[in-house]
C-alpha cells in the first residue's frame, strides 16, 4: 500500500478493496433503477437502514445474492 511505504496516515473511513460493495438504487414505486451506475461503499448497512446517495433517500434491504 503506497500510503503505508510513504509513511501517510490514512483516514479513519479507509476500507480494503475486498471489502468495497457496489450498491444500486431501485425505486420500488417505478420498479426502475435510480441512475445509471452504483455507489461504492463500505461495510453493508444494516437492513432497514436509511441512506443518502446524492439527491435520494434510500432504505438498504438487502442484498440480491442467495445462498446457494
């Protein structure tokens, strides 16, 4: 990690790649994805949980992936 090597200390927000979600924005009403890419986040909210991403509120409920 260059930070690292450069002797930088990183910010309290920083996460590993591996744990990097890509979370999409549908609107149930519309039954349309809102946008056309996704937000990057962290750690998974919590179902339930409200978020901002950009100009819309969202509720995190889940992710689409099954186990199988």
């Amino acid at each position: 990690m260059t930070a690292n090597a450069n002797g930088e200390k990183l910010p309290a927000t920083w996460v590993e790649t591996e744990q990097l979600h890509c979370l999409m924005v549908f609107d149930t009403e519309s039954k349309q994805f809102v946008g056309s890419g996704c937000y990057v986040v962290g750690p998974l909210p919590p179902p339930g949980t409200l978020a901002q991403f950009e100009s819309v509120t969202a509720e995190f409920v889940g992710t689409g992936i099954t186990s199988l």
